[in-house]
C-alpha cells in the first residue's frame, strides 16, 4: 500500500508524535509498504528517504504550548489540502493530543473519504475529553477514580474549591488538563497548600482542568487490537506516578509483560479492558490505563485512541509478547483500515 503518516502537529505532545513516526514510518517500509512522512506542524511533506524526524529525541519536558500555538492550526488543513491524496490508500495517524486525538482530524479526513487508522470522530474526541469519558465508564458501570472538574474562567473563590475537594476527594489527588494525553500538565498533589501550583500548571495547557481521587497502587495497562486485549503491561515508573519524564526518559520507569496476575485477575482486567474500549465507540487499538489497589480493584482511569507507537512504547510491547512484532502489528492496523472503508 502506499500509505501517509501524520505526523508532529502543533500540540504539547509534538515531540512524542515524531517520536511515533519516525518508528511507524520504518515499520511499515520494512513491512513492504511504501511511505509518505507528512509533518502537519510544519505544512510540509517531509522527505520520503529520511530516517529520523526527532533526532534528539523526546526532552524530559514538552515543548513550550506558546510556542506551538504559533503556528497556526490552518497549517493542518493546508497540509491536507496541498497534497495529493488520490494515490494514497490509506492514512496512518502518529499524532498525539490536540487536533490530531481530539476529532478534528478524523471529521476532516472523514470528508476527504480516505481511509485513516484508528477510531473515528466521536470516539476520538470523547477519549480525548476525560470527564465526558469517565461520565460514560461510571453508566456503564465500569470503575474509576472519584474527581471534579473545575473551569479555568471559575477559580476565584479558591477556599471554596479547596473545600469542595477535600470534602469529596481528600488527598492525595491528581491534577491534569480535562484533554491533553502524555500527562502533560499532570501534577499529584499531597498537601492542599500544593493545590493552586498544580491547578495553575494544568491550566496552562486546558480552560477544564480535572481534578481526580489519587488510587494508590500498581500502575497497569491494557492495549486492544481489533476488539482483543492483548497481554497486560505494568508500569513501574521511577517517581512512584507515571508522569511525563517518566515515560519519555529512558531507565526512569520498569515494565513487565505479562503483568504478574493471576489467571482470574488478568481477564478481569481484560474484560474491564475492552468494555471501556467500546463504551466510547473505538475501534482499531488502542490502550486503557488503570490504578490497581490493594483491595484488589481496579480502576479506569483513560482509554488512549492513538497511543504511543514507538517500538518502545506499552501497545508494541504488549503485541510483541503475543507473538506480533511491530512492523506486522502496524501493517494490520493499516490494512484494518482500510477494511473498515470497504465496509462502508
């Protein structure tokens, strides 16, 4: 197939989707296909013979948001609009956060009629928004953590919101942007004198700042291929929470696959898994985060529409120990959607 990966774009998690594909792109050249590296930050195609598109790699920190938010979000629709698309078969998305995770993306590329990886518009803006998500896993009876969410044009009275949170919440608690992935703008809050940093930090990044009862426990996660949950990862980061230098600095966090759970305990979460995966409508893959406590539970915290595709990254890792290596693991996420638009 000849197949056009996007790429880079303009939001916090740029540096990440370069990360993606880069790895993406060499996977689906070894797997015999022929590429096209779209950057969608830069409106430009990038050159088809090169190798590596973040040559330092992922920085302990995301890139500055004002300095992304430069560039203009028209760039996208140019990018798409300047380049041929009638020889393409399919559109591989590595992007991450923003327009390319939040629906924009998958609406435009809805009208153009190609067929793109991953799940479509709806599912992908409600993925990406995590109170409408968690408003969904808690009708579908699905657990997850307690949380508020607070608006950022509504955060004068703060001995009230201080208030609120204690009271439904205590502490510790997780403070994030209500729609940004990576953790970017993450902070969990011990002590409620560390609460108005934290909000200020997540506003940076989003006006819905989400505010959620901290789980202590394991980290685990499961990824979903094609409506099957693949093998569990746990994640054992470094500063007790999965933050973003954790995941992007290597040596900071450990990971085992399988999971060590029992029998019982790894279908349940499977189950679980794959339950939150379709109540938001996904399809293709993706992967749902969980907190694990002591007691036994297990508790949802997000499903990732498009998560991380390096050949590092926890869904490679998770296909890798059921037998599928990365560039026969991107190959049938091409060829699912291109079935997907035969379908219709």
């Amino acid at each position: 197939m000849k197949i056009a990966v996007l790429m880079g774009g303009t939001s916090a998690e740029r540096d990440v989707s370069l990360a993606s594909g880069e790895a993406i792109v060499k996977a689906l050249r070894m797997a015999g296909h022929q590429v096209v590296p779209i950057d969608t930050g830069k409106g430009q195609k990038l050159l088809e013979s090169q190798t590596e598109f973040l040559p330092e790699g992922v920085k302990a920190k995301p890139p500055d948001l004002k300095e992304l938010q430069r560039k203009s979000k028209e760039l996208t629709l140019r990018t798409i609009e300047s380049f041929d698309l009638n020889s393409i078969d399919v559109i591989f998305l590595a992007l991450h956060g923003g327009a390319g995770e939040d629906g924009t993306i998958q609406a435009l590329l809805d009208l153009t009629g190609k067929p793109y990886t991953g799940s479509g518009m709806l599912a992908s803006a409600l993925a990406m928004n995590k109170s409408m998500a968690k408003k969904i896993f808690e009708r579908e009876g699905i657990l997850t953590p307690g949380w508020l969410l607070l608006d950022s044009s509504n955060l004068s009275h703060t001995s009230e919101i201080r208030k609120k949170i204690k009271e439904k919440l205590g502490f510790p608690v997780v403070v994030k942007p209500d729609d940004q992935g990576s953790t970017v703008g993450f902070s969990k809050v011990d002590k409620e004198e560390k609460l108005s940093s934290a909000i200020k930090l997540a506003k940076e990044f989003s006006d819905k700042i989400l505010v959620e009862e901290f789980v202590d426990g394991r980290e685990l996660t499961v990824a979903i291929l094609k409506d099957v949950p693949l093998p569990v990862v746990e994640i054992i980061p470094e500063h007790g929470v999965y933050d973003y230098q954790c995941k992007y600095t290597k040596g900071k966090s450990r990971y085992i696959c399988p999971a060590e759970l029992s029998e019982q305990k790894t279908k349940e979460i499977q189950t679980v898994g794959l339950k939150a995966f379709k109540s938001l409508g996904c399809e293709s893959y993706a992967r749902v985060d969980f907190r694990y406590n002591n007691k036994g539970d297990f508790y949802c915290l997000e499903v990732n529409s498009l998560p991380g595709m390096t050949a590092t990254s926890l869904v490679p890792m998770a296909a890798k120990e059921a037998g599928i290596d990365f560039p026969e693991l991107v190959h049938r996420i091409a060829e699912m959607a291109l079935r997907k638009k035969r379908r219709k």
